[in-house]
C-alpha cells in the first residue's frame, strides 16, 4: 500500500504541491480606485504580514506598490511576477514585462491573497481560476 501524501498548510490553505525556488514580485495596485476606494494598503499589510511570517517565502518574495494596473473597474488588483536574475525585487518595473507573464489577478480579497501566496508563490503554479493575462 503507497504512503498517503502529506498535507502541508499555509496559513490555513492546503498546499498539495513542491515548494518552488523562484523568487517573485507582488505588485499591489495603490491607483485611485485600488488604493483609496478599495483600500489595497490593507491587502499589501496582509502580504507583506504573511510572507514576512513564513522564512522561505521572505527570502523569495516581495511585496512592493504598482502605480495602476488600469483595470479599475477590477479592483482591487496584485500582480505577481517572477524574477529575474538580476532584477531588482524592490523596484517597479517597466508595464511591459508584465505582458509576457500570466500573473495578474483582479478583484482580490484576504483568502484569495492568502491561496496566490499558497499557491502561486510558495508551488509556482498560478491559481487558474482567478489568473488573467495582463
């Protein structure tokens, strides 16, 4: 008879997968509607409060502004980005090298933020039922 395969959690969420090695981005829209209407400084505290609570993804993840995602009517908005070598994880980067990446998520709350953390950076596998193209 096989071994049952662990269940690991994160911070409540089921990780069924691998952890990945790759470091990531996480862009929180702080536009208009994403900063002031819908308060993303609340969800860039929660990112940046559950990362900084788990050593593995404080090594390999940052949670830093984006100025607008220009999907407004989506918000609140989060980006994540794998990195680079090389790129700096601090720093904006230009809108078009988010095109050739699937990581824009619209519309998120605490417990989707909490499954991309989960899931998109702690397996490498985007959640494919909230990832749109940017």
């Amino acid at each position: 008879m096989p071994a049952a395969a662990a269940i690991r959690y994160f911070r409540g969420t089921i990780m069924s997968g691998p952890r990945t090695s790759k470091r990531f981005q996480i862009l929180v829209c702080d536009g208009p509607s994403c900063g002031v209407t819908f308060e993303s400084e609340l969800l860039k505290a929660l990112l940046v409060r559950e990362v900084d609570a788990d050593a593995d993804l404080k090594a390999r993840v940052h949670v830093v502004d984006y100025n607008c995602f220009g999907r407004c009517s989506e918000s609140p908005n989060v980006f994540v980005r794998e990195l680079a070598p090389g790129d700096d994880p601090r720093a904006e980067p230009d809108p078009n090298a988010l095109s050739s990446q699937r990581g824009f998520y619209p519309g998120m709350d605490e417990p989707r933020c909490r499954r991309v953390l989960a899931e998109h950076c702690g397996e490498g596998r985007p959640v494919a039922e909230w990832v749109d193209d940017y």
